[in-house]
C-alpha cells in the first residue's frame, strides 16, 4: 500500500516536468529578410554615359555616331546579332537580366537608357 501511495505521489511530479513550457521561438517571417526597392539609383547621365561607353567599345560602331536617338541598326550599323551582344554587354555592365520580350524590344540608345533607368535591380 505505501508503494502505491509513493507512486501515485511521484506520478504526477514527473508529468509535471514532461509538460514544462517549449522556449519561445520567433515566428518564421520575423526571421526572413525583406527587401525593399526603389527606382534606380544611378542618374540619367551615369547611365547614358555608360551605355555610350558600351556602345562605342564595339569594333563595327562609329563612335560619332552614338546618341540617344541612334538606332542600333539603322544609325550604328550593327546587325541583328550585333544588337542581342550589344544588349548582353548592356547587362553585364548594369549587374541585370534583361528578359527576352523586353530585349527585343530596345533598339536605340534611348530606349536602353530608359529601360535602365526604370530598372531598380541595376547598378
């Protein structure tokens, strides 16, 4: 009898010490980063200057020729596949990937600054 008494006695001692409390955690979204994301921080003219600098390190381009309203093709000569390596030396100089729909898309020195100058991952 005395045992049973005992156990029913340390029973509940040891329930008590299974159930302590977990350690608080943070919740999974405190601890993921957030990013935030402007416009472009690099001004107009950085941005023009360094697509001219681009531009006019290509062999075919004349370099009087470069100026934002100056087609890759019709003003600078350069072929279709000039224009796609024109647009990836574009990327790599911005740190960016352009994707194929909006690639096709710039066909002069103007619309290549424009769309650099819209593009917030670019630096």
């Amino acid at each position: 009898m005395f045992r049973a008494a005992a156990r029913s006695l340390v029973a509940p001692a040891a329930r008590r010490v299974a159930v302590a409390p977990a350690p608080a955690r943070l919740a999974p979204s405190l601890l993921q980063q957030t990013r935030f994301y402007a416009a472009s921080s690099l001004s107009h003219d950085t941005i023009k200057a360094r697509i001219e600098d681009v531009l006019k390190s290509f062999e075919k381009v004349d370099s009087t020729k470069v100026a934002p309203t100056a087609s890759f093709t019709n003003d600078l000569g350069l072929d279709s596949l000039d224009a796609v390596e024109v647009v990836m030396a574009i990327e790599e100089e911005f740190a960016i990937e352009i994707p194929d729909e909006d690639a096709d898309r710039i066909t002069t020195v103007g619309e290549a600054i424009d769309y650099i100058s819209k593009s917030p991952e670019a630096h």
